[in-house]
C-alpha cells in the first residue's frame, strides 16, 4: 500500500469561449466550479452535482457535457463553450436564445445554460430535430418551470431559423 | 456536495497505469467516463486518495470483432458502443440495452466498461453481458486474466478485481443467425436506472425447439443475476405462449431483490416474472425472424 | 343562498375598457428573458465579493437524537478554515428563527443539544472555498446519543409517544374542529353519504436553483448587507434583521435573479442565520448556497403531508349538501408556519360547488421530518384532490355521470360574488361553460372510442376529469385565523412599485418584488404602456432593494399579476394626471380637455395641440415655474396596492371573512395509459381550460398553467419524501425524489375563457398555482377510469409502478 500523497495541482492549458487558458487547477475542482470561480463565466448553473439535472451543461469538445461529473484537470487541451459564448457582444442573441425568446422557452432561466447548450450539441447534428430528438438529447435536462413544452418547440424553432440561416449562406 | 482531495494521475499508455495502480492499490480509483465515479467522490461516498484517469491511455478506445469475438476496450463510450453498426449486427443486446442508460450526453462520456466495472445491481449494461455470455479482460502489472461474467460480479458494486488490477476490455460472442435478444426494462422516469430490467438471449434450433437461453435480470439481486429455473423452463419447450408463461412465473424463483424508495423486493419479484414473459417473447419472436430487428 | 353585503363598490374608474385595450391581453415577450437568456442575471450563487467566504453545513444523519458532544478541533486546524460553530455558538451570533406559531415550538437554525429530524445542520463551517468548508464538516467529530423516533404522525399523536418538544404537552401541536353551516343536519338528512380516507404526500418545491444568501457584517458601523433568493425583501427584512440581531435601519437586503421559488423561498430563513452567523463569526462576506441535499432535506420546503378522513353528503338527485374533512397533518419537527396552509385551505375548501356546510376539523402533529413550508398550492392543493376524489366517488357511487353531477352543483354564473361557508367570497365565474369547453376542447367522444378500441385488446385507457377554484391573491388573515388568539394578526399584503419619468421623458420602473422566475418587468410594461400609450419596449425596469422599495409581499399565493397591475396602474395613474395638469398648465387649456394618447398629451377633439413625454418631462425637471403652482418638481410616484378586498374574520370565527377572493376556475381532461401488468402510467395527451379572468398576457399564463400541470404530474405520479423506520429520509438527492422530465410530459392543450374580476385592476386574477392544483386529481380520475373494469379507486398518490400493481392486484386483476 502506498503512502498518502499529496495532491499536486494539475496544469491543464483549456479554450473556453475561444479564450486561451494556462492555469494550474487543484485535481479536485470540477469543471462547474472552475467556469463559475476563477473563470468568473456565471453563466453555467449548478442544480444537483450529481449529473440528474443538466442545469451545468456546457460543450466539451463539441460535445454536451454535466460540468459537474468532470475534473477541470482531466481538460488539459480542451476546448470548451458555455452560454456565454452564445450571444453577440451587441446584444444580438444567437438563433437559438432567440427562439426560446419567441416562444417562451423559459421562466426563472436557471435551466436555461444547460438547455441552450445542449440543444446546440443537437443543432450541429441534426438540422431539423423532431421533438423527440430534442427529448432524447435533452431528456436528462429537469427544468422546473415551465413543463418542458415550449422548450422543445425552442428548439424545434432554432432548428427551423437556423437551417434558414445556413441556406441563406450557401 | 465537493470532492475530497486527491492526487490525478493520467497515465499515456497501459503499462504506465498499471504500475499506478499497483503502486497505490486500493487508495487507487480508475477514472474512466466519471459519471458514476465523480457524482460518488461529489457526495463523498467515495474519496480516493488517487485517482488514475484512463482516458488518455492509447488503445483503450477499440471496438473490434475478430474470430466471433466482439470485443470494447475501456474507454468505449456507451454511446458510441449504442451506435456501432458492429454492437447493431453483432450484439444487438448491447445496443439495446445501451440506450436505457441514462441520457445521451451521460452516455457520450460513460463507457460500457466502466459500467461493468462499477458493478451496479440495477444497471443495464452489466446485465446485458451477463445474458450475452460475456468476458471481462482483467489486466495488472502481473499479467491477463479473463473473467466470465458469471464470475465477475461479486455483489453490489462489487467484482472480483483484486487492487492494482483493472479492466481493459468486454468481450461478447456475437449473436449468430437464429438467436434472438431482447432487453426491456421499467423505470419510473426515462434514463433513470431501472427498477428491474431482463436481458434474453433466446437460440431456436432447426427444428424450432428452445435451445440455448440465457436469461439475466438487474434490480432483482445484489448483483445481475440469471435467472436459471426461467431458463431451464424454456430450453427445449416449443417457446409457444404457455412455455414463455410456465418460464416467465420462475424468473423470480431464488432471487432475493434489493428494496429501496423505487421498489420493494415483492414488487421486484413481481416485474421479474412480467418482464422475463416480454422479454422471451420478443427474443422468440426476433430469433423467428430473418434479421435480428432492434 | 348566502350573499355578500361588504363587497367593494368597483374597481377603478376609466380602466381601458377590452377591446380598446392596447398592450393588456397581448403576449408580448418577456423584457426578463435576454439577460437569463445570455447567462447575465445575477442569481445570489453568482454574486461575489472581495474576500468572501463559502459556508457549508454539517446535518445529522439520524432523525432524533441528543447532540452528546461535539469536536471541531481537527476542523478548525485545516488551512482555509475561517469559522466553525456549533448551534450553541451560533445562537451567541444570531437569534432564533422567527416563528409564526402561537405555541411554544423554539427552533434555531443551527440545532441545539438535540436535534429532530434527519439533516437539521449540527454545525456550521466558513472556508476560503466551499471543497474546504466540506472538508472542515467532515473533520467534526459529534457523538451522539440516538434517540426513538417519531415517523407515523397518527402513530405521533398517542399520548404515550416520544415526545419532539418538551415545552409541548404532546405531538399535537394544535387541534382545532370548525363547522359551518347546519353539518349534523346535513349528514342526517343526506340520501347518500361518500367517504375516502386519502392521503396526500410530501413533497417539496425543489425550483432548479437552491436557496442562498451572501451575508456581508460590517462590524464597525454594526450595518449587514445581505443578498439572497428571498422575497420578503422588501416585506419582512425587520423581521430577518431581529434574527440577524441587526437594528432594522441598519439592513439591507438586495434581491438577485431567483431560480424558481414556487413558494418555498418566501423566508429561507435558515439559510439567512447561517450566512449571518458566519460572516458575524468571521468578519468577512460569506456566502452559503445550499447544495441539493441540504434543499431537499432541510429546507423549508416541503408542503402539506396529510391524511383525510372525508365524507360528502348528497341528496338524492346528485346536490351536495356538506362536507367533513377530518385531516391529520404532519408538520415535522418545527412549526415556523403555525397551521398557515389550513387558513389557506379555508379559502375554497367547498370547491365550486354549493355545498351548504362544512366540518373542518384539523391535528398539526409535529414528528421527526424536516418542517414543512410552503409548496405551490401552500395548502389549497390536498383539499382539491380530496374533494375531486369525492365527486368522482359520488358519481360512481350515485350513476350520474361526473360532468354531470358537477354541473348540477356548480355556482352559477349570477350567484356571484358569492360567499362559501367558511366566509371567502368568489368574485366571478362560470363554472359550466369552462366544463363543457373542456370536454369539447378533449373531443371526449373520440378518446372513448378509443378506450373501447383499445379495451379489445387488453389495454387500459384513462379520460380524466378534475375541476378546480384557484383562490388568488392572499390577504394575511389566512396565517393566524384559525388561532382564537393569534400572536400576529397582521392583515397586510402590499405590493409596490415607483416610477418616475426623467427630463427626457424615459419611463422607469422600481419593483418591490424579485425577479422570481414570473415576468414583473413584463407585466408592469404592459400595465405603463396600457396607461400612456407607449410601446413597452421603451420602458426600464429595476429592482428595488429593501433601503429603497417600498411595501411589497411579492409573488406568492398567485398574486403578483394582480397586485402588480394595481400598482403599477396606481401610481402610472398619479404621473399621467401630474403630467396632464403640466400639459394643460403649457398649452393653457383646463386638464380635463388634455388626454394622453400614444404617448403624447394633446387637446381632445384637437390632436394638433400636443406636448411628447419628454417635454412634460423637461418642464417638470427643470422649469418650475412654468407648471401649475402647486406643483413640485420631478415626475415621480410610489405607489402602494393593498389588497384590493378583504375582510376581517369574525370573533367567533363562524366566519373567516373574505380574504382570498379572486377565484380562478380550471377543468382538466388528462388522457393516461396504464400498464396493469406493470403499473407504469403513461400520459397520452392532456386538455386545460381554464378562467383567470382577463388575461394579462395569455403566452406567460399559459406557460404558468403547463408548469403547475408538470409538477402536478410529478405529484401524481413520480414525486415522494420517503422515510425508512427509524426516519431516515429515503430520498435526499434527485436521483430519488423525481421530478418529471420531458419525457414524462405529453401535448398540453390550454384554453382560455375569460371572466374578469370586479375587484381588480382590469379584471386581472391569478393564475400561478391551478396547474398543480388540478392536475394530480385529474390524474388520478384517469388512472380510475383506465381501471374501471377492475374496480379500481385512487385515494394515495403518487401512483408508482408498484402503487398500480398493488392496486389492481388488490382488484383482483393483473398477474
Ligand atoms: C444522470 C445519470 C443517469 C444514469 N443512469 C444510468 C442508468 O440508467 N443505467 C446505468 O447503468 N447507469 C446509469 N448512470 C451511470 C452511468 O452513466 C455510468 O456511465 C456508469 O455507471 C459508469 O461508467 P463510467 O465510464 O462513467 O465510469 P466511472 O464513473 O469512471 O467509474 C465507475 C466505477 O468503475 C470503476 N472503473 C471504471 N473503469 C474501470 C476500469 N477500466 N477498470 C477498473 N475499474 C474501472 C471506477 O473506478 C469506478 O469505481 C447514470 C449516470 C448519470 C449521471
Ligand atoms: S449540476 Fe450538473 S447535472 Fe445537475
Ligand atoms: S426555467 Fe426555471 S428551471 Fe427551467
């Protein structure tokens, strides 16, 4: 059996929102803790630390990942994204905060990063997501306002608006 | 709800994380997709002093089928597993199975071994592979040794892993033509664990006579557990409807459930003998059929 | 048939009358969503300052039992640790928890020598972060002496059990037996008389975000800032700073965004000692957030955990004439609310129905669970479902068809106001016409169809029926009536707002409520841009701290809608008025020929003559003397909206006096599968319709409306505190107290018909809670109506898997 060792901090060099970081990160800190901490990125809720709720969603290399079931040191050369990466700095909100806007996706917003977030993980993927691709990507997600309904026809909408955008590009 | 301190180690290759793991034993954890691991040490259920992350470790990441053999190295992510054509026309159970667990961003970190590895009495994956005949590839500094799941699960969360071993792979026979495999399960909210769950594995022979059944049940026992007298009740009847329901009312023969808030133990009994009837009936009725439809 | 002599006259004159109404009705989008939308608001997790400390709790893992010793030498002696205090060493920083019961149930939030239920905090630790804090919490070492405890709250109520407090004689912390109307007469002359005993469980609100506070003491000028998810900022912070023990003057409580209340955040006052304690202990900010464990076990937030012994007696054709309800409530450990949710209870417990009498005969048994709070419905709900349960038990029981035997009992359309038997008033409705949109609304015939079909096959269709009041707008009688001799009659429940137009005319809005996860910026620009003609858009809206706000209670009890559109009109009114006279000053005419327009004052009949806001504006800044000469200067206005009608209860308390009186109506048609074999339930589509009078703006009442059915569908179905023997509690975290997903939620259609209110602003009444109000009842109708061939009967919900199984085994059916 070994002796007891002392945690060494972990230097992990992460992009979060497109921002380079070179930190040194206790082992323990969860990726949730580091964004609202040190990284000042409030955005990213925190409902249960135990991975049922979805509220600290964020993208981890592209994909929907609980913050909370994550060590900031195992993301060394990671990129990350969180809710504020969404927005414009004018204000102008993404397609997808734009239709949970229109359609009410959301009441106190507490779940709403967790949401966004992953719904924009689907919305890579799929163009034009049913709701039931929108259940079985944000099935893990609890919110406990607004029943849920008007946040798939969200999504549902954002996939629609942003399809729009795409083709008008090409 | 926060971790307590502990030392992270992130080996690159396999030999470097075995000589950790031998060299911490049991002050040691394997970390692999952290979404049973890390919700226990946020809870402080468990507090490692060090903690071995594995996901860097070159190869692990492997699903491959050679020689009838399936096989999905440590650091497969269930959802990549769920979605592999390879686990869809060779172990269609798995992939069933796989998509009761959890939800798909869980399932996009979690690992199918890590979930044997964790040993779960409710979980699906370990079930399936007991059902599936399966292996567990156990590897320390000392060597390989291979594990019939039968063998592996030794209680709630607990397997016969000795301290400086881990597991490297799954191993599964791939389902041939006329087998037939069905998963169902009940939990009381989607992605949740199941209150109990039935993984078949059902064989028609020529002459249309049961052969081979495998049947393994979780939520019903301290570990994933088979559920034999079903099993002998089923092998060589004509897997008509008074056989699948003669088998069905022996699933819960021998078992003695765990009871939490989600289920007391009658009432897992009960949803042994229900699910087992539905879970025959549909592995008969696939393995009837030209292709093993999921 | 009763009558209501005290009613008010009208509501304000010169309303917009509908149809000429502009912004009010509309769905206008939220003002709140971009900076939630964006991850700006600043939730109280999110708040922090300059050395600023994390606290974390340390809860008893046993229900009961004597604190023996405790030692927190190895946790003081970890780095980073700030402060660790045991109750004893709290209480020598804060005061107790103020509490609102008559009876002497002392509770401070750090326990003492003893604690009663499982997760009551036993220390309480600041840190530089909060992995430190937990660390400190596990390094204490308490040993303690373990003591019996008290689960079964009938079982509780024996003279001879484990007593939870000393300074009481017994369990039953208050036992009161009310009748209204003739109720043995009633009884006697009855055709049929039905009876449940059902029981309504516990549950707790769990909104998404925990609570929290952030606690700053300055010990030199001994002032303490708080931020926090409470909204009683700008209501009771006196009451807080006592706690605090901070002279009231010298508090100040700052709102932040909340993440979800749904009625459990009004006090958190545990949460406020503990932050107070630590950062008195320590000198410095401390913020203590509860994690998910500490919400769920000890929180305040559990709502109403009863048994009903209830009897309905009917006439022969189907008219009801009483009701009993004898009801047996365990409270847990503490009594903070008194029996508060049976004053709220009293509101509508005869339903929509004329039933002539009522018996209404209470225990508050106190036992080793964590006390409980307040929870949507706040004590409204278990009544509804009851009572619902009764009518379908009738119709059963009686073959009248249930839509049938509620139409025959409904309160007409023109016996409005009208005056239940506990003395509430109903201001407006029509009960019949909500119904019979339902059924349509549903297309009955078809799902029966369906059922039928669906039947060949061996399978289990439900069509579920429930109606429902929705008493809106609480005066604070209902805390302390049911006390002959309450310590606090108090009968206040204002709600605020100030606005004031600048010199360039810029509307701006101060609420005294919170952000609370409802739309007050939405709703107040609304009610502005109603009274000047403006686009809502253009208009701010902040929100006042408790150094600034004036008088408001805040959301709760489905009132904010109402009491912010009363206030908001008020002073918008005071301002327009100020402004005419300025304008007509100007344009030297009489105010009674200047009217507002789009936002312009202009000559009636001569549009040509006009003056903009901001010309208004400029003069009353800065031109004093070209405005009327008793003006002053500024265009500012508070204004405080009283409870726009309520009366006092009677001495006697025959009668309870009106104090809930905005009734909105509800009918609910849920259509569920169920898997006899398995007990799963399976909802299949549900339909709403639902009256809250003139809607305000129909997308955020309807998104209200589909919330309040999710958690109803989580009460009828998922959601359930469970205690082992020896009071464990079974369920702390939320993979064992389950709240619906979205794949537990079916289509939700809403409608709504509109029969505005008298007695309010516009005709406005609530609409926060009927969701969940109706919906666990409904359920249960359509799990009835699924089974109806095995002779089912739902009186204890949720209606688990196992639940089901064991209901239709009991049956005889199933496997
Ligand atoms: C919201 C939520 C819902 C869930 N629902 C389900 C569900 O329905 N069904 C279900 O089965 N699971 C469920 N889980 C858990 C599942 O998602 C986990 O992924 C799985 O249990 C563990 O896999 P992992 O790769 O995450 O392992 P980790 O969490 O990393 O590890 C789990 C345990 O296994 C050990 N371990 C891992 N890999 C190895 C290895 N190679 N060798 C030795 N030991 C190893 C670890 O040391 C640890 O003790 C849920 C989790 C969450 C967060
Ligand atoms: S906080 Fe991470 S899933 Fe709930
Ligand atoms: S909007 Fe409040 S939790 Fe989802």
């Amino acid at each position: 059996m070994s002796e007891v060792v002392t945690p060494e901090k972990v230097r992990i060099r992460i992009t979060v929102n497109d921002t380079a970081h070179d930190l040194l990160v206790e082992p323990r800190t969860l990726l949730a803790d580091l964004l609202r901490g040190e990284l000042e990125l409030t955005g990213t809720h925190v409902g249960c630390e135990q991975g049922v709720c979805g509220a600290c969603t964020v993208l981890v290399d592209g994909a929907a990942t609980r913050s909370c079931l994550v060590f900031a040191a195992q993301l060394d050369g990671a990129t990350v994204r969180t809710v504020e990466s969404l927005a414009g700095a004018d204000g102008t909100l993404h397609p997808i905060q734009q239709a949970f806007h229109e359609n009410h996706g959301l009441q106190c917003g507490f779940c709403t990063p967790g949401m966004l977030m992953g719904a924009c993980e689907l919305l890579e993927r799929t163009t034009a997501p049913e709701p039931d691709d929108v259940r079985e990507a944000l099935g893990g997600n609890l919110c406990r306002c607004t029943g849920y309904q008007n946040i798939v026809k969200s999504v549902c909408a954002a996939g629609a608006a942003l399809a729009t955008e795409r083709n008008g590009q090409a | 709800m926060k971790p307590a301190a502990f030392a992270y180690l992130a080996p690159r290759d396999l030999d470097e994380a075995l000589d950790q793991l031998a060299e911490h034993g049991a002050d040691a954890r394997v970390l692999a997709g952290g979404q049973s691991l890390v919700r226990l040490m946020n809870a402080r259920l468990a507090s490692p002093a060090v903690v071995v992350d594995i996901n860097r470790v070159a190869g692990l990441d492997a699903l491959e089928r050679h020689n009838g053999t399936l096989r999905l190295g440590a650091t497969v992510r269930q959802r990549t597993s769920e979605l592999s054509p390879d686990v869809a026309a060779h172990a269609p159970l798995l992939a069933e199975a796989g998509a009761h667990v959890a939800h798909a961003p869980v399932r996009s970190r979690g690992t199918v071994v890590g979930s044997v590895a964790f040993a779960d009495p409710s979980a699906e994956l370990p079930t399936a592979l007991l059902a599936l005949d399966g292996r567990v590839v156990v590897r320390s500094r000392s060597g390989e040794r291979t594990v019939e799941a039968d063998d592996f699960f030794t209680g709630p969360f607990t397997t016969s892993l000795a301290p400086g071993e881990m597991v490297v792979a799954v191993e599964v026979p791939v389902t041939t033509a006329g087998t037939g495999t069905a998963f169902v399960e009940v939990a009381r909210r989607h992605g949740d664990l199941p209150v109990c769950g039935v993984a078949a594995t059902v064989t028609r022979g020529d002459d249309g006579r049961v052969g081979a059944t495998r049947i393994a049940l979780c939520g019903a026992g301290e570990r994933p557990v088979r559920a034999r007298a079903a099993e002998d009740a089923l092998t060589g009847s004509d897997g008509g409807t008074d056989a699948v329901a003669e088998a069905a009312a022996r699933a819960s023969e021998g078992l003695s459930p765990i009871a939490d808030c989600h289920g007391s133990a009658d009432f897992r009994r009960h949803l042994a003998r229900v699910l087992t009837g539905r879970a025959l009936r549909t592995a008969i009725d696939r393995a009837a059929g030209e292709a093993n439809d999921v | 048939m009763s009558t209501v002599e005290d009613r008010p006259t009208t509501a304000t004159t010169g309303s917009p009358r509908e149809g000429e109404r502009r912004w009010i009705g509309r769905s206008v989008a939220r003002k709140e969503d971009p900076k939630l939308l964006a991850g700006r608001a600043t939730y109280v997790g999110d708040v922090m300052l300059p050395g600023m400390l994390y606290g974390a709790v340390l809860g008893s893992p046993h229900a009961h039992a004597r604190i023996v010793s405790i030692d927190t030498s190895a946790a003081e002696a970890i780095p980073g640790v700030a402060a660790v205090l045991t109750g004893a060493q709290a209480a020598e920083l804060v005061n107790p928890m103020p509490a609102f019961c008559a009876e002497p149930v002392p509770q401070t939030a750090v326990a003492i020598e003893r604690v009663r239920y499982p997760g009551e905090a036993v220390a309480i630790v600041a840190a530089t972060d909060r992995y430190i804090a937990e660390d400190a919490c596990a390094a204490i070492r308490v040993e303690y002496e373990v003591l019996p405890a008290v689960v079964d709250p009938e079982a509780a109520m024996a003279a001879d059990a484990t007593r939870i407090h000393e300074t009481l004689d017994s369990n039953v912390a208050f036992h009161r037996v009310l009748d209204f109307g003739d109720v043995e007469g009633d009884l006697a002359r009855a055709h049929t008389i039905v009876r449940t005993r059902a029981r309504w469980h516990r549950m707790c609100a769990s909104p998404m975000e925990t609570a929290g506070a952030v606690a700053s003491w300055n010990p030199f000028d001994k002032s303490m800032t708080v931020y926090s998810n409470s909204n009683f900022h700008n209501f009771l912070p006196w009451a807080f700073a006592g706690m605090l023990g901070v002279s009231t003057n010298r508090m100040r409580m700052i709102p932040c965004a909340v993440g979800g209340s749904f009625g459990s955040k009004h006090f958190i006052t545990k949460v406020l000692a503990i932050a107070g304690a630590l950062t008195k202990a320590t000198g410095k900010p401390v913020q203590y957030m509860e994690d998910r464990v500490d919400n769920i076990a000890a929180n305040d937030n559990v709502g109403c955990d009863r048994i009903y012994d209830a009897e309905l007696a009917l006439a022969e054709d189907g008219e009801m004439l009483g009701l009993t309800l004898k009801i047996v409530d365990d409270y847990g450990a503490y009594f903070q609310f008194a029996h508060g949710q049976h004053g709220n209870a009293m509101a509508q417990p005869t339903g929509p129905y004329r039933i002539g009498s009522l018996r209404y005969d209470v225990s508050c048994v106190l036992t080793n669970k964590v006390q409980q709070g307040f929870f949507r419905g706040a004590g409204a709900d278990p009544g509804n479902f009851v009572l619902e349960r009764l009518v379908d038990k009738a119709s059963e029981v009686m073959g009248i068809d249930r839509a049938e035997i509620r139409r025959r009992n409904f309160i007409a359309p023109e016996q409005f106001p009208f005056k239940t038997p506990p003395g509430n008033v109903y201001d407006s409705g029509n009960y019949a016409a909500v119904l019979d949109r339902a059924l349509e609304l549903a297309g009955i015939d078809d799902w029966r169809a369906e059922q039928e079909r669906m039947r060949a096959e061996g399978r289990y269709l439900g069509i579920g029926l429930a109606t429902c009041q929705e008493r809106t707008g609480y005066n604070a009688s209902e805390w302390w009536f049911l006390y002959d001799n309450p310590p606090l009659p108090a009968t206040s429940t204002p709600e605020s707002v100030k606005i004031d137009v600048d010199a360039m005319g810029g509307v701006r809005v101060e609420v005294g409520c919170p952000l609370w996860g409802n739309s007050p910026e939405t709703v107040v620009s609304q009610v502005v841009a109603e009274e000047f003609g403006i686009d809502p858009a253009d208009v701010s809206v902040t929100y006042a701290d408790s150094t600034t706000g004036a008088m408001s209670a805040g959301p709760g009890g489905s009132r904010l809608t109402i009491m912010l559109s009363g206030a908001t009109r008020g002073a918008a009114r005071t301002i327009r008025d100020k402004m005419i006279r300025i304008a007509a000053h100007a344009m030297e005419m009489d105010p009674a020929d200047v009217e507002c327009v789009d936002g312009t004052f202009r000559a009636k009949g001569a549009p040509g003559t006009s003056m903009s806001m901001a010309d208004i504006g400029m003069r009353a800044a800065l031109f004093f003397h070209s405005t009327p000469e008793d003006e002053s200067s500024g265009l500012v206005a508070v204004h405080t909206y009283d409870h726009p009608y309520s009366t006092p209860p009677s001495d006697d308390r025959k009668d309870m006096g009106a104090f809930y009186p905005m009734v909105s109506h509800a009918c609910h048609i849920p259509i569920v599968e169920v898997d006899v074999e398995t007990g799963l339930v399976t909802l299949r589509a549900y339909y709403a319709v639902n009256d809250c009078g003139t809607v305000m703006n129909p997308t955020l009442v309807e998104g209200q409306i589909v919330g309040g059915i999710v958690q109803g569908i989580g009460a009828a179905l998922m959601e359930e505190y469970r205690y082992g023997e020896d009071g464990a509690l079974d369920t702390p975290t939320f993979r064992e107290y389950l709240m619906p997903s979205m794949h537990e939620v079916p289509e939700i259609v809403v409608e709504h018909l509109e029969t505005p209110s008298p007695f309010t602003e516009y005709g406005v009444k609530g609409a926060g809670e009927g969701g969940r109000l109706v919906a666990p009842t409904a359920i249960a109708s359509a799990v009835d109506d699924a089974l109806k061939p095995l002779g089912v009967w739902v009186d204890e919900l949720p209606m688990t898997p196992e639940r089901v199984v064991n209901l239709v085994q009991g049956a005889g059916g199933g496997s």
